[in-house]
C-alpha cells in the first residue's frame, strides 16, 4: 500500500487532467474530485499544518505576473505539505521586465525541471497559453478577471463544511462581478453542483447578459438578502476599473455594505464569506467581518487544502486508485 | 510594349458591362483588345492562356491595405505586400497611412509611389492622411497630396474622433472631387476592448468592443456627410447597426458607400475562447446576428465592397497574450476564397455579385480606374479556378504577415493568374501560396 493510500488519499476515476486552468471546463464530478481530495489532504495533514511526502522530489514554481500575497504564500506552503519543493519567480526585477514575453519567461523556467507552473497574470487566457506551450502542468492563480479556480474551490469547499452539500442553497455574489475572477470561477463551480446564484451590485459592474446565461440578476442587496444562505462579498477592484463605476465609495457603502442591519434581516445561519483583502467599511463592515457568522479565515485555511488537492492530482492524474476503481464497478 | 495574350475559353464575368459569358479575351499593348476576337485580329505571338474552366474576371480593387513601410518593415513591406496582394487578386491597392512617418507630407506619398515602381507589381494608390500627425487636430495639405498623387484621404485604421474636423474634411476634399475614407469608431466607447462586446467576452473577462462604438460613428459620418454633400466611404463595418444606419440613408438618396471585410462574413466571436491571438483582428469577429446581417447587407449591395482588412503584422508581436498583443491579420491572399467559401457556395450571392464587390464597386468609389473588362481599358484580369479548394497555411503567405484567424480551414476558389496592364504578374504555381 502506498502512503498517499495509507493517509487514506486518493485519485477519484473522475479527474484525468494535467492542468487546473478554470472551473468553466470543469464537469460536476470534476469538482466534487476536487473538493473530495481537499478534505482529504487537509485531514491527513492535521488541518494542513503538518508536513507529509506525497509529492517528494517534484518541485513548483510560482510565476506571478500580478501582486498577490496570499494566493502565492498558500500554492507554496500547499506544495511544501506535499513534500514538494517550491521556487519563486516575479514579474518586477525579472527578465519580464527586460522586455521578455511571459510565455518564454514560462519556457525558461519549465528548462529548469519543474513540475507544475503556478501562474498569475493581468491577462485572461494567459494559463491557457502556457498550458499550450509547456510541458509541465499549469495551475491557474488567477487569470485578469477570468477565472480563479483554486479561489472559487475554496468558497465551495468552506460552503460545503458548513452545511454538507452545494446543492439546493442560493449563493449571492455581490459588488464588482464585472472585474472580479472570483464571481466567475464562483458562478461556475456553484451551479455545476446545484447552487442558485444571485450576481448583485449596481448594474456598471453586474451585466444584464448574465441572466442570459442562466444566472439571477439583482441590484437591491436588500431584496434578495432574506433568501440567502451564503453571501461573498467582493472587492471592489479599484485598480481594475478605467473609470470609477459609481459615484463614491460612499454611495456603494450605502447600498451594498453588509453591516450590523442588514444581518438583523438575514437567515440565522447565512454564512458571510470575503475573497479578500477585504476593504473594511466598503464592502463590510468589521462588525461582521468578525462577527459570528463570518468564515473569512477558515477560507483561507481551505485555501491551502483545495491547492494541495490541485498540486495531487495534477501530479496524478489518470493513476486513480485500484480501491477507487473497485468502488467504481460495484 | 508587353507582348498581346490571348486568355482563351474562360467564363468571362464583367458586372460593369453586364457580362457573363465563355469567350476569348484578346489583350495587345496592355490593353482590353477585344472579347471574343476576329481570328485575323490575333497578332501572331500572342501568348495563349488556357482558362477552360476558368473564371475571367476584372482585377480586385482594395480600398485600404497597410503596407506597414516605412516604419514598420517588420510587419511588412511594399514589395512583399504587392506579392501578397497579386497572389489574392488584387491589380490595384489603396494604400492606408499607418505608417512612421505617416503619409502627410507629398514627400511621403512619393516615397510609397516609388517604392511602388520598384516592386512592380500591383497598382499602389496611395491614401493621404486626414490630419497632419493623424492626431484629428489639423488638416493635412490636401492639395499638396493630391498632386503628389494622393487620390483619397482617411487616417484609417484611426477613426476621425473630431467631428468639426470630419465636416471641414468632407467641405474641403469636394475641390478635389476625391473621397474621405474613416473607419468608424468612437474611441471613448472602445478603448482597451479587445474583442467583440457580447456574452463570450463576459465569459471570459475580457474587454469588450462594444457595437455602439461604431454605430454611433456610423450616424455621426452619414449625418454629416448628408450636411456637407461630401464624398464619404465608411468602413470597413461589422455591425447590424451600422448596416441599418448605411441602408436608411442611402434610402434617402445620399450617396455614402460602405464596406466590410471577410473575415467579419464568417467568423464569430467564440473563437476567442482559445485565447489564440490570431482571432484578435480589427474588426473584431462579432456575434453570429450581426454576421447573418451583414452578409444580407453584401448580398443586396446595401454594402458596396468588400476591403481584405489586411492589417499585417509580425509574428513576434502576435505571440503574446490578448491585451498585449496588436489587432492584425494577413488576409488579401484568402479575401476571394473567403467570399466563395462563405457567400458563393451556400447560394447567398452569385459570381457576377462577387465581382462586382470586390472590383467594379470598390473601382467605383475610389475613383482609380480598373474595375472592368471594357475594350481599350488597361487590362487589369484576374483568372479565377472556382472548383479548386485549400488549405490555408500562413506559412506559404507572400505577406510578411503569418498571423490568420482562418489558419487551416479549408476554402473554395484560388486565384490562377493576375495580369496587371497586360503583363502577367502573378501565376499559381508549385512554389506560390496555394
């Protein structure tokens, strides 16, 4: 028996791919592999502090072409409680900024021996062209305001933690659905497992077309709050908006903050979520932010489980195990 | 003098004189000699063109092609662009001015003019700019540009974003009786888009181009074109506003044209859900109601002509991610097939219509000749074999350019020969592009 069996770790017959490039191509059962093997990371890592060595001797590079904080320090740290090294590239003092196009910055490091590229990047599509390009596997960190699986894996598992299941439950995305990867990757994984989804925020940064793809609309926080049992409050992407969708801050507080109020209206149990960095006092208030109901930090938790469950079975795809293959046939 | 050809047996298609019949075409001194001529009447010598099965067809006629030099000779050049334009059927380009120094000085109209000569290939009419710099802010010296040989003036592939400028234009440029050229757009509207505005680019996060952006330009041009009695071409289009705008003004009587571009008859925009650069073109591929209406527009001549759109650019440049690489493709050697493949075969439009978009009409508006078969004309002929079908493969491209969003479809109709005043400038081959 393997140690990845014996941790009680294994590959669901579901997944077979090399890369994790966006939720939108992902099937239902796709997810729950995802989801299932997050769970199970997480608990064979003692609620992912402890260190085991299912990926010794394979190594991840982080290539971040945009800022990032927590998403680069969670793929490093999930990558180091698999075992695997880990190697670190940014954008600002590299030859990115000697003028080299990112996908032969991506070549040079793959020439290096790495595993996996970890990529963050301003542009959609960036992780689909690398993944095109290069021989290793590629995992999206966030693709301008693409996708971002890892992040909406993350939500989907904290959601799923609290009530047992995705299906069923409505799910409001609110504020700047337009800019944000984390509304996309949301809206897919979300509805592939049977949530309800609510986009909401003013109409210069919620679409009308998203009702044509199926997806409920709203504008007025305070018309669908009763109906909700999650809320993910996203940032306002500032440094993303040519021109300022709204007239103030102010104003956007006004309408869309969730504060003390707007919980008196909300269902006891509604789970009150944030990506993050939260902008305190704009999209919620810190009353809330930590408050009771609030599971910001246990997201970021999940979010070191979903990216050691992406590293694993990007590195095993196809070698699902036998005990799973059994469970298939009977 | 060049020596007299004799293109034999071909289906001579020639809209401007109602014709469409199988017929000899005799050609002597570089000229239209006679169809269908007297057999004393053919000098001995002439070379004879087989084109048994052949469509014979007047010359393709392009109102607005970069040619990229001087400043950007990476993406291509005069000569490598006549190739290309040849190998598509072109006898006559318009030449756009996105080029470093732009063409707002006479000196810079000879340049092109010259380099022309040189490349002795296609006809290489040249295109002044509007403004001085292209920066909308002054007249260019259109006069001075006229006599250097501009024969028409636009800052296209920028659009005319100062409206009095656009009237003082459209006023101005009747003295020479030569057409203003924009392409229409509202940068306002557009800036930073990199695709067409719709629910793909929703889906994928990208910034759209919305339709507005050129409608709105559209009703701006046409209303003061209508004003100023101007000589105005607006293109190339791509959306059903613009289509509707264009169809109800010239309801009215008001003599604006339009044209669109081939690849905005047959590629929508989900493309661009691979992320391939290669679908970045300009304009961008819209949704499928607009492409349906535009090709009714072409059909039923609400769109005059059909322009190549080629926008060559070079294939380091091209592979990078969406935002940061430029709109552009290489298309004057897949505009006919295009247009066979997506118009001809499906029944939308017959031979005589395509013809006349891509040569009688454009001919027409730019005002530079060709365009027909008539006795005594420059022989300006391009043969034609319909039933031929390939692939395309960039890499066998005369242009520069590599970048296609129809790399390795498989199209109908190839270009046989090009005849540029008599002489044959360019035959299918084993080495040539198809």
């Amino acid at each position: 028996m393997s140690d990845a069996a014996q941790l009680g770790i294994t590959v669901p017959a579901a997944w077979t791919r090399r890369h994790l490039l966006d939720l939108e191509g992902l099937n239902g059962d796709e997810i729950l592999a995802l989801l299932d093997v997050a769970d199970q990371l997480k608990t064979a890592t003692g609620g992912c502090r402890h260190k085991i060595s299912v990926l010794a001797g394979k190594t991840c590079a982080n290539l971040f072409f945009e800022n990032s904080t927590r998403t680069r320090n969670s793929f490093s740290l999930a990558a180091k409680r698999l075992g695997a090294d880990t190697v670190e590239f940014s954008s600002t003092g590299s030859s990115v900024a000697k003028g080299e196009t990112f996908v032969d910055t991506a070549k040079t490091i793959e020439a290096m021996g790495v595993d996996w590229v970890v990529t963050r990047h301003r542009t959609p599509g960036t992780p689909h062209l690398l993944a095109r390009e290069l021989g290793c596997s590629v995992l999206n960190a966030g693709d301008g305001p693409h996708d971002h699986p890892t992040q909406g894996l993350l939500d989907m598992l904290t959601i799923r933690q609290h009530r047992g299941s995705i299906e069923g439950l409505t799910v409001a995305l609110v504020g700047d659905i337009a800019h944000s990867r984390t509304a996309r990757a949301n809206l897919w994984g979300l509805s592939k497992l049977g949530a309800h989804v609510i986009v909401c925020g003013p109409p210069t940064l919620v679409s009308q077309r998203w009702a044509e793809l199926g997806f409920e609309v709203a504008h007025d926080l305070d018309e669908i709050l009763p109906r909700c049992d999650v809320l993910n409050l996203l940032r306002i992407q500032f440094e993303r908006q040519a021109a300022r969708p709204f007239p103030s801050v102010h104003e956007y507080a006004n309408l869309y903050a969730m504060n003390v109020a707007r919980m008196k209206r909300a269902k006891d149990n509604i789970l009150i979520m944030a990506p993050g960095p939260i902008n305190r006092g704009v999209e919620i208030t810190p009353e809330v932010a930590d408050g009771p109901h609030s599971v910001i930090l246990e997201q970021v938790t999940n979010g070191i489980a979903v990216r050691m469950a992406a590293l694993y079975l990007t590195a095993n795809a196809g070698n699902h195990s036998i005990a799973d293959d059994k469970a298939g046939t009977r | 003098m060049t020596a007299p050809i004799l293109i034999t047996g071909g289906r001579i298609i020639d809209p401007a004189n109602q014709t469409d019949r199988v017929a000899d075409l005799l050609i002597v001194d570089g000229q239209i000699s006679a169809i269908d001529p007297a057999k004393e009447s053919i000098p001995d010598g002439a070379e004879k063109i087989d084109a048994s099965g052949k469509i014979v067809s007047p010359g393709f006629v392009d109102l607005g092609v970069e040619l990229r030099e001087p400043g950007f000779n990476e993406d291509e050049t005069i000569a490598t662009g006549s190739a290309a334009a040849l190998a598509g059927g072109f006898t006559s380009i318009l030449c756009c001015s996105s080029t470093m120094p732009c063409i707002d000085s006479p000196g810079a109209v000879e340049f092109v003019r010259q380099k022309a000569v040189q490349a002795d290939g296609v006809r290489v009419h040249v295109i002044g700019c509007l403004s001085k710099n292209r920066d909308c802010e002054q007249l260019a010296e259109f006069g001075l540009l006229h006599e250097a040989g501009a024969i028409a003036y636009s800052d296209a592939p920028r659009p005319i974003t100062n409206d009095a400028l656009l009237k003082r234009a459209l006023e101005y440029a009747r003295m020479f009786n030569l057409p203003i050229i924009n392409r229409p757009n509202v940068m306002s509207l557009s800036e930073g888009g990199v695709m067409h505005d719709g629910q793909v680019a929703l889906v994928l996060g990208l910034k759209g181009l919305p339709t507005e952006a050129e409608d709105l330009a559209v009703a701006r041009d046409v209303r003061i074109a209508e004003a100023t009695s101007g000589r105005l071409h607006i293109g190339p289009i791509s959306t059903m506003g613009a289509v509707d705008l264009v169809r109800r003004v010239k309801d009215r009587g008001i003599p604006i044209t339009a044209s669109v571009c081939p690849h905005n008859l047959c590629l929508d925009d989900s493309n661009l859900r691979s992320f391939d650069s290669r679908f970045k073109v300009h304009p961008p591929l819209r949704s499928p109601g607009h492409i349906s209406t535009l090709k009714a527009a072409v059909a039923d001549g609400t769109i005059d002509a059909i322009q190549s759109g080629h926008m060559p650019r070079a294939r380091e440049k091209k592979m990078d991610d969406l935002d940061a690489s430029p709109f552009g493709l290489a298309s004057l050697e897949t505009t006919l097939s295009t247009l066979v493949t997506y118009m001809v075969v499906p029944g939308l439009m017959d031979w005589s219509a395509v013809i006349d978009r891509l040569s009688t009409a454009p001919a027409r508006i730019a005002g530079v000749g060709g365009g027909c078969l008539s006795v005594g004309y420059p022989a300006d002929v391009t043969i034609i074999d319909p039933d031929a079908k390939w692939t395309v493969n960039p890499l066998k491209f005369k242009s520069r350019c590599v970048s296609t969003p129809l790399d390795g479809l498989t199209l109908d109709a190839v270009v046989d020969s090009t005849i540029v005043g008599g002489r044959v400038r360019y035959q299918r081959g084993d080495d040539s592009a198809k």
